[in-house]
C-alpha cells in the first residue's frame, strides 16, 4: 500500500509544524472564545475559563502526540546522534524528526503561557 | 592574558585597531590626521555618555514624571516588578557571563557531550521557561487588583486634537461637572476613569500613577488608579496621534480627600465675575472676538464645546494641555498665535488684537478660577 504524499514522512513539512500550527490554532482559539464571551455573556468569566482549561489541556494532548510522533521518527536512541545532514531518506526523515519535536517543546511553552493569563484573572473587566 | 584584560582589548583588535593606528599617523606633514578614527573615539564617547545619563537620570528619580518614583498603588507595583526584573537580569547577566569566562578562561578543557547537553536543556531551555513562569504569574495575580473597579470617583476623559476633555461624575450626578487638561483626584482611595477619544487613536498615562490605557475613537475603555501622595504629577499622550502629540500633556493634582471634596464643589460652579478694570474688558474681548463658539465657560452665554472648557481655567497648573505655564506672558502668546505655540493647535490666530487687549484678556482668563 502506498502513503498519499502528506503523509511521506521524509518530505512532508507538515510534520516539522504540526506543533506551532496546534499553538497557534490555540491562540486564535482561546482569543476568539474571549473576545464572544466577554462581548456577550457578560463579566463573571468562570465558564469561560474553563473552557479556556479544556481548549488547553486538548491542545497540550493534541502536541503530546505530535511530540511523539516526531520523537519516533527523529529515532534518536537507536544511534543516539544528531547526524542527519546527509542526502539520504533517512537523514531527511530523521532531520524533521527532530526539528519537529524541538518545535513541539517550544509549542508546549507557548500554549501554557498563552493560557496563563486565564488561571489569574477572573474577570472580564 | 588575563580574561579581563583580554576583554577591555578586544575592541582593539582587527579591523578597528588597524584603523585607529591608521588614524592617528602622521602623515608626515606635520599634521595628524583623524579623519580614519571615528570607530575608536565615538565608541567609548557614547559608553561614557550613557554612563552619565545613566547617573544623571537616578537623581532624577524624586521627578514628577518618573515610573521610579511611585505615588500611586499601581505605579508601586510597577515599580517592584521593574525592580525584581532587573536584580533578576543582573543576576542571570553575571551568571551567564561568569559561566561564560568560567569555561573560556579560567578552567579550559572539553566537556562531556552529555554534560554540554545538560547545560544547554537546563540553563537554555527549563531555567528560563520556569523564571519566566514564575514572573508571569506574579505579574499576572496583580492584573485583577490593579483593574479594580473605582469605588470613589468617576471620571470620563476624551482624547481630543491635542487636548484632553474632563468629565466628573460624583455619585448619582445626571450631567458631569466639566473641566480639560487637568486631571484632580482624591489621594487614598480608587478612582475609576473611563476613556475615550474624538478622531484618532490616543493614550493616557500618568507613569507616577499606573500603567497607560489606549483611548479610541467611537469606543470606551476603562483604567482604575488609586493614588497615595498628594502632589502634582505630570500625564503624557502615548499613542501618537498627529502634529502636537507631543505637547498633549496634562498635571494630575492629587489632593487629600477633604480638599479635593472643596475642590470638586468649586468646580461645580459657575465662572467668577470678572474683578478689575483689565478683567472686565478682558471679558468683553471675549464675547467680541467670539471666543465662545469653541469655548464653554459656564454662567455666561460662552457655550462652545469644540475646544477646552475655560470656566475654571485659572485654577489649572499648566496652559494648553501641559505645554505651557498658566500665567499672564503665556496666554498672550497662546491666544495671539496658538499654532506658534502649539504646530496644528485647531485655535484660531488672534494677531489683529492689541497688546492691550491681549494683556486684558489674559487678565481676565486667569481670573477664571
Ligand atoms: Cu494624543
């Protein structure tokens, strides 16, 4: 059976930006919920952040996954070395491996910061 | 060479060194040339420049316009958090650089791949997403205070080209008591500040006070501040917003609460009768010259809105938005050329006056009180 093309993992670069592209649908997210409840359904914001809580803890998942998966394919403990810069498939596959799993990190710090201001203020004034 | 001395000299190396040699030789004519040396001597010129604004600005610390020098709950916090960041800062700076000098100089061997891995995850990436964690949310816990809802008074200020119109509006008041370009509060209690503004996109902020709020057109915005030490206090438009941004200024009196109660009642009022010989035909150049169709000043038949309200003008600290002194010398030259004074002001020229006139209708301008 062959792969549609997305989903070679040695060329696709969707791969390499699952995680940044799950931050930022989060952001976009979390702002638009915000900006409808707050305009909306007045200034006590409890629901609000709760539902900012589960967007959250969905995109934490959502990355979790795609940081595993990146990690898999990065297959950094089987020679436990950075060497990928080669021409060949492998050296590909590994290299977004990596890069992506570095990108996922940093989309975990965002989403967390991102959600933070929810946790402290609790209204929407 | 000592790490020390190999960093005061590193700017001398390369290039720039080479230059600088260049630059003083002599080129044998008996003149010496420095036309090659600008990289040398500017550079510690403009170190050594900011080094004494550096020192010359902590003195300034006490100013009326300071972020450092706190008179207000905000501003207060503000000013910690400044702090706490920049021991932080210094902190992380001499650290970094110290490891820095540490594994260049003074204990110079390889590392384990494992350790430099180490270092790099946990000083590059966990240490700082924990300190700043930690910063956030201490910055972040104090946003619901510092937007508190005033519980004392309520003020509404618009954001005009380039001034600024004052609304108060005392408990179960049906119309505000108007003022412009001055801005009195009680000390010791919060008060709530709506904002707004007519054409463009301004932004009020009085650093001594609290942090700034954005005032925009057709919308309403809201900023709380409660101040602790009566004294004046200088605001600043931060958003800007066309020629005279940067004259659009304005004093924050802060008054204890007894004296700003008598000074809100006085505000209420009607204007003072004119008193004097100079004032009185100072009035009639007003209504002559038609200064009313722009300017309130209320119990008279001036009921113009356009520009600053002027019933109580005299007992305001500063003239035009913070641009120039309330005294006599001062309306006579804002009121003959106020674009002079002022580049756009959207107030008309009065040149065809006389000094006389001038001078009467400064008098009875500051009479305003
Ligand atoms: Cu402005």
């Amino acid at each position: 059976m062959s792969w549609p093309k997305i989903l070679d993992r040695h060329q696709s670069l969707w791969f390499l930006i699952t995680g940044p592209t799950l931050w930022a649908l989060h952001f976009c997210t979390v702002y638009a919920m915000t900006a409808i409840y707050c305009e909306k359904l007045g200034d006590e914001a409890g629901p609000l952040r709760l539902g900012i809580l589960g967007v959250t803890l969905g995109a934490l998942v959502l990355i979790g996954i795609t940081a595993w998966l990146s990690w898999r394919q990065w297959d950094y403990t089987d020679d436990w070395d950075y060497e990928h810069d080669g021409l060949t498939v492998e050296d590909r596959r590994e290299f977004i491996g990596h890069a992506g799993f570095l990108l996922c990190v940093v989309s975990v710090i965002g989403v967390i910061y991102v959600a933070l201001p929810a946790a402290f203020v609790g209204s929407c004034v | 060479m000592r790490w020390w001395t190999f960093i005061g000299s590193k700017a001398m190396r390369g290039p720039a060194a080479t230059k600088a040699q260049q630059g003083t030789a002599d080129p044998g004519d008996g003149t010496t040339r420095h036309d090659m040396s600008d990289d040398r001597i500017v550079r510690p010129r403009l170190r050594q420049a900011l080094c004494a604004l550096a020192l010359a600005t902590l003195p300034g610390c006490s100013g009326v316009q300071h972020v450092l020098a706190p008179a207000g709950t905000d501003a207060g916090f503000l000013a910690n958090l400044f702090w706490i960041m920049l021991a932080g800062a210094v902190v992380l700076w001499i650290f970094m650089n110290g490891l820095m000098v540490y594994v260049t100089r003074i204990n110079v061997r390889q590392m384990s791949p494992k350790k430099a891995e180490a270092l790099i995850i946990g000083g590059g990436i966990v240490f700082p997403t924990v300190v700043i964690a930690c910063l956030l949310s201490y910055a972040l816990a104090a946003m619901p205070d510092m937007r508190a809802e005033g519980t004392g008074t309520r003020l509404k200020v618009t954001g005009e080209q380039w001034w600024w119109r004052v609304e108060y509006w005392p408990e179960g008041a049906d119309a505000p008591i108007v003022s412009a370009n001055e801005i009195v509060l009680p000390a010791g209690s919060r008060s709530e500040i709506a904002l707004t503004a007519d054409k463009v996109i301004h932004s009020f902020w009085v650093p001594a006070l609290g942090g700034k709020t954005d005032m925009f057109p057709g919308r309403e915005t809201r900023m709380s501040l409660e101040p602790l030490e009566p004294g004046t206090y200088r605001g600043q438009c931060t958003e800007f917003c066309g020629d005279s941004h940067a004259w659009m200024a304005f004093n924050t009196v802060v008054l204890p609460q007894e004296e700003y109660d008598a000074w809100l009642e006085n505000a209420a009022t009607d204007a003072v009768a004119p008193e004097g010989e100079a004032a009185t035909r100072g009035r009639e150049v007003f209504f002559a010259e038609g200064c009313g169709a722009c300017h309130q000043v209320r119990g008279t038949a001036a009921t113009g809105k356009v520009g600053p309200d002027l019933t109580h003008l005299g007992s305001r600290t500063s003239l035009a938005a913070g641009t120039l002194p309330l005294d006599e010398p001062s309306l006579i030259r804002w009121v003959r050329d106020a674009k002079a004074v002022k580049p756009g002001a959207e107030m008309p020229a009065y040149d065809h006056l006389s000094d006389d006139d001038l001078s009467d209708l400064a008098a009875y301008l500051e009479g305003l009180i």
